[in-house]
C-alpha cells in the first residue's frame, strides 16, 4: 500500500505553498499535476493487480466446490448402486476438497476485501484528480489575467513617464522663454536713453528742409 500513502500525500499537499515558491505558478500547477497523474497510473495498476489476486482466489475457490459437488454426485451415484465403499472413497476426496475450501474462502474473503477498498480508493482518488484537473485550469486562468494586467500596469508606468517628460519639457521652455524676456529687457535697459530736445531738433530739422526744397521747386516751376 506505499503507493497509497505516496499519493495521499501528494494530494494533501499544501499547493498554495507550492505556488509561493515559485516564480511561475501556471508550470508548477502542470509539473504538480504531471506528477499526480504519473502516481494515479501507478494506483491504478496497483489496484488492478489487487483486483486480479481476487478473481484468482475466486477461481481457485469455485474450481474447488465444483470437485465437491463432483465427488458428492458420484458417492450418491453409488450408494445408488449399492457400492459403500466406493462412496466412503468418493466422500473422503469429498471431505479433502471441502478442507481445503475452508482455507480458499478465508484466502478469497481476504482478497476480496482488499478490491473492494483498492478500487474505493481508487475511484476516489480519480475523482480528486479530475478536481484539480479544473483547479489546474482555473490556476493558470487566473495566472494569463495576472500577466496581462502586468503588462497594462507596465504600459500604464510608460505613459506616465512620458506625462512626466511633457511636462518636464513645458517647464524647460517657460524658463527659456523667461531667460529670453529677461534679457531683452536688459537689454533695452542698457540701451542710450531718448534726448527730448535732440528729438525736436530732428523733427523740426527734417521739416524745414523739406520746406525749403519745395518752395525751390515751385519758384522753379513759376519761373522765378
């Protein structure tokens, strides 16, 4: 029964524990179930070998009570031909099979028993194995979700940085901005600063000349 308790043991094993220590559950989960299968395999043969020791002894068993009623048939054969001697021969074999079936029946009820909790067991532990067959899928379900919301969360991580980069940039180009009106402004600070009169001069300066080349030209064209 080694393989039994190897089994319960597999079976009773903590998963979740198993998953903590690994960095992909969806392969544990398979190598975990990979192994199940294997050790159902090994049950399964197990029992059937179990099952074969039964149908044996019950050969051996009927085989035996068949020679009973055998030789209880021909001693009544010949007590009908009036032969008791050859009837107490006939019952004496009779006597030796019926001796030997006390042990086979034991031997069968034995076996018996046994595949009948083999195949309990058995039949059982199929069944575990098909719930964790859906727990397996339901396992690596939950791990393709995971990934894919690993790679959203990573996408999401991206286009802040990106945000920030934008942002990083605007503030550059105010300060740029900033610097450059800074140093306009210094420089029309810096600049010669506007004479009152010198500007008059100018004005009126221009305005005379002009004045007096007009009224050149139009004594030119009155011929004066």
């Amino acid at each position: 029964m080694g393989i039994i308790t190897r089994f319960k043991d597999i079976m009773s094993a903590n998963i979740n524990a198993l998953l903590d220590r690994c960095e992909d559950p969806a392969k544990m989960i398979d190598e975990y179930m990979r192994k199940v299968t294997e050790e159902l395999a090994e049950v399964k043969k197990e029992t059937a070998g179990v099952m074969a020791e039964e149908k044996r002894t019950k050969r051996e068993l009927d085989e035996n009570n068949e020679q009973i009623n055998k030789y209880d048939n021909l001693a009544r054969k010949a007590l009908s031909a009036n032969n008791e001697d050859d009837a107490r021969v006939f019952l004496t074999k009779k006597q030796e099979y019926v001796k030997n079936g006390i042990d086979l029946q034991k031997s069968y009820d034995v076996a018996h028993e046994n595949a009948v909790k083999m195949r309990e067991m058995h039949d059982k532990l199929t069944k575990d194995v098909q719930t964790l067959e859906q727990r397996r899928k339901n396992v690596k379900s939950k791990v393709a979700v995971a990934k894919t919301q690993e790679r959203i969360n990573k996408v999401a991580g991206s286009m802040d940085d990106a945000s920030n980069s934008m942002r990083a940039f605007e503030r550059m180009e105010e300060k740029a901005d900033h610097m450059l009106d800074e140093a306009n402004s210094i420089a029309e600070l810096e600049g010669k600063p506007d004479d009152a009169v010198e500007s008059l001069e100018e004005k009126y300066a221009g305005a005379s000349v002009s004045v007096e080349d007009e009224l050149k030209k139009m004594k030119e064209e009155m011929g004066m």
